[in-house]
C-alpha cells in the first residue's frame, strides 16, 4: 500500500508554489498602489505627492528588515542590507549598488508591469532610500546627486528641500549617486551582538515566508532581549507600526505582550541553561537581565529553583534516563 505521508519533493513544490502565489499577490498590489499614487496625484494636482509621502517614511516602515539595516556596522552594510531583503518589503524593487573608482551608485527599479507611469511611486521610494542614507551619514556628507528617468516637475521646492540640490531628471537610471569613501561611514550606534540575532531573524523570515502576528513578535523579542530593550514600543518599531496595534493583534490571538515576553523569556531560559557549557552570566545577558542576581531571582520565581540547581537536575535527570542503574 502506498505511503499516505507526503513525500519531500511533493513538499518542496507545494512550497514553491505557495511562494510563488505569495509573489503575485504582493507584485499585484504593488501595481495597485502605484495607480493609486499616480491617480491621486493628477487628483490633488502635486507632482511632487510621491515624494511628499516619502517625509512620512521612516526606518521601522521597512518592517522587519529595519532591525537588521539599523545594525549595519557601516553605510555600505545598511545598503547592502536594504538591497539583500528588498523582497520582505517591497516584491516589485530591484536595487543594487554599482562602484566605479571613488563613485558608489545605488541604482533604484520597480517591475511594474501593466503600470503606464510610475513617476509617483519612484519618487517615494527613491525619497525613503535617500531619508535613510542621510541619517546614516549623519553630519559626514550628503549623497552628491539624486537621478530620475522622468522629467521635471514644474515646481522643484519640494524636491530641492528634501533631496537638495543636485539632482538630474531625464537620466539614465533612478538612484542615488555616493561618493565610495561615504560608504565607510561607520554606524556607531550598531550592536554587533543585536545584529547577529537580527540577521538570523530576518534570514528565518526569507525561508518560511510571512509569520503569524504572535510568532512575528515572539522571534523579536528573541532578537531584542538581550539588548535590554525588549519593550512593546521597540517591538512596534521594529515592525512598522505602533504599540497599540501591537497589543491589539495579540489581543485578537488571546494573548497579551507581557505574558508572551514571560513565555519566550521561559522557553529561551530552559534551553540556555540546560546547556551546561554556557556560563550563567552569560545566560542572564542573553536574557535582558541586568546582573546575574537579578536573573536567579527571575528563574527562581518562574522554575522554583535556582539556575543552578535547575542545571544540575537536569544533567541528574538526563544521566538517569540514558544511563540505568
């Protein structure tokens, strides 16, 4: 009789093809919202609307990915981030980085196709590329020109304003022109440690797809307690929206934020200090706590006994059990 049990190429393709389903979805609504910013655009008579909405991008709009961009050790490290992920925020750009001698390029597409214009929705995105650049650079430099493929629009303050100066429509390509040295401004604010646990965060996202709302924000508490900044705020920020539709998502799922923090903190503290060779010091680090003592009291209240007790009946329990008297 044949095996009832799926087989594992069967498996791969159903995968592939949820992927695929997943892809068309987002490409047709990415088509969809370029109609509706050209549309609004010609409505509202602002040739500069595209752009205008892109003041109200910030890095935490990128979703997810922003917890690993915000890590990168330098610029060249934020955009290669931006450029490796663009499909977990946006399926229809194509980005990437072209370097001639002391020339860095950040050329910007969108596969849009059945789109007629897509002046507005460059614009936005190019402005959202160039709003981050800026705030990595800090006071070190500016990009030195902004491109666009299309033509100027008759009034150039809002552009002027938010792109400065240098800017070239009707060119080649749509993108940011750097200079290379820019790209070696370091990020002083990056954490290593954080950007570890981001890039295997982010990496899990591009493997299973779009994660349920409670296991989304279970993987970023993992990711952000040992920061000792594992609040509902910085969970919201990192992705993209605001703590009260943080609470009301898990509201919907019955759960709360702090008893899923406990949850994951619990299930994250079971495993690190079963691990005999891991230090508990370093156990209470991985967890938020501030100090070791704060950690053993913690555990002790969640496990009736102290880490280390806890540690040595497991490994008693785990002798036991393989090896019988």
């Amino acid at each position: 009789m044949p095996s009832r049990e799926p087989s594992r190429a069967r498996i791969g393709v159903d995968q592939q093809a949820a992927s695929r389903a997943r892809s068309a979805r987002s490409r047709k609504s990415s088509q969809n919202a370029a109609r509706v910013l050209e549309t609004t655009a010609h409505a509202c008579g602002r040739e500069d609307f595209g752009l205008r909405l892109s003041e109200l991008r910030r890095l935490s709009s990128l979703g997810p990915v922003s917890l690993l961009v915000r890590e990168g050790p330098d610029v060249r490290g934020v955009v290669e981030a931006l450029i490796r992920y663009e499909r977990t925020y946006n399926e229809a750009l194509r980005a990437s980085l072209h370097e001639t001698g002391a020339t860095a390029t950040m050329h910007i597409a969108l596969d849009l196709p059945g789109v007629p214009s897509s002046r507005q929705a460059v614009e936005l995105v190019v402005g959202a590329y160039h709003h981050i650049l800026v705030e990595f650079l800090g006071g070190l430099s500016r990009p030195r020109q902004v491109c666009f493929t299309h033509a100027p629009p008759a009034d150039l303050g809002t552009h002027h304003r938010l792109l400065g100066r240098n800017l070239s429509f009707g060119a080649g390509f749509n993108g940011i022109v750097l200079t290379a040295e820019a790209l070696r401004a370091p990020n002083t604010e990056a954490d290593p440690v954080l950007r570890r646990y981001a890039q295997q965060y982010v990496d899990s996202l591009a493997r299973t797809g779009s994660p349920s709302d409670t296991e989304q924000v279970r993987k970023i508490i993992e990711v952000l307690l040992p920061t000792g900044r594992c609040t509902v705020t910085e969970v919201a920020r990192s992705i993209g929206t605001d703590r009260r539709t943080v609470h009301r998502r898990l509201a919907q799922t019955g759960q709360t934020f702090s008893a899923l923090l406990t949850a994951t903190r619990k299930d994250l503290a079971r495993r690190l200090v079963a691990d005999g060779r891991r230090p508990l010091a370093e156990v209470a680090r991985q967890l938020g706590f501030l100090s070791p003592g704060a950690f053993s009291r913690w555990f002790r209240e969640q496990f009736g006994a102290s880490p280390s007790q806890w540690r040595s009946d497991h490994r008693d329990a785990t002798t036991t059990h393989e090896d019988p008297a």
